[in-house]
C-alpha cells in the first residue's frame, strides 16, 4: 500500500510541477506562476534544490523565458517601423542604453577615470612579529 501511495504522490508532484512550469512559461516570474498554480514560492525552491529533473526543465524554461522577454526589450527599444521612412521610430532611449552596454560592454560601459596626485603617507603599526604570545592576546583584547 505504501508503494501505491508514494507513486500517486510522484504523479501529484509532477503535476503541479508541470502546472508550475506552464504558469513560469506565461507569466516569467516564480511569484506569479507560483500563485497562479496554487503553490508557494519555498515549494519551487524546495524541488529545485532536491530535484535534478525538475530544476534542469526549469533551467531550460528559463532560458527560453529569458530569450522573449530580451526580444521583447528590442522591440521596446527600437519602437515601430516606418516603412515610409525606412527606419525604426520612437522606442525607449533607455532600453536602448541598457541593451548597448550589455552587447558590447567595450564600448558602451560606464568609464571611470581616477587620478592621484600627491603622496599617500601611511604610519606603520607594531612589528607583531617581535611580540610574544601574551603582548598579542593583550593587544586582541584577550589578556591571558
């Protein structure tokens, strides 16, 4: 009887697992697919840690997820095409910035340039290598 259980248990888990993955594939947060499918967000993290099988589907949904949302960004970015014009018009200059600095970071990152001019004096501590056991603890706030 226990054996019949835990395979009804196996196949109630794997479909609200599938439940799950259909609602991530729609909606592309664990929130809200968790919500959606009636489970808790410690659920999904609990069979992802202890299930190779299910966090290796999710680790593949995620990537396709991730791929239309990217597409979904450049279409933001470069707005409508005007065939009149022959060119993409309006769009989110923003998204535009983000999108450039992510493909190519060489030329597009945030650049910093720092200069130093004058001395940087530094006091130099106690020789801790001339000092016994006990000078040490009482230094550390440890007196033996």
């Amino acid at each position: 009887m226990a054996q019949i259980r835990r395979a009804s248990t196996k196949v109630q888990v794997r479909k609200r697992q599938d439940r799950f993955l259909l609602a991530f594939s729609k909606t592309g947060t664990i929130m809200r697919a968790a919500i959606a499918s009636k489970i808790t967000k410690q659920c999904v993290s609990l069979w992802r840690r202890n299930d190779p099988a299910f966090e290796k589907r999710f680790q593949d949904l995620e990537l396709e997820v991730t791929s239309l949302l990217e597409e979904s960004a450049v279409d933001s970015a470069l707005g409508r095409w005007d065939a009149k014009e022959k060119r993409y018009v309006g769009g989110d200059s923003i998204l535009k910035i983000f999108l450039l600095k992510s493909r190519k970071p060489l030329i597009y990152r945030d650049q910093f340039k720092v200069e130093h001019a004058g001395e940087i004096k530094t006091t130099p501590g106690p020789d801790l290598s001339q000092m016994t056991k006990e000078q040490l603890l009482e230094l550390a706030g440890m007196k033996p």
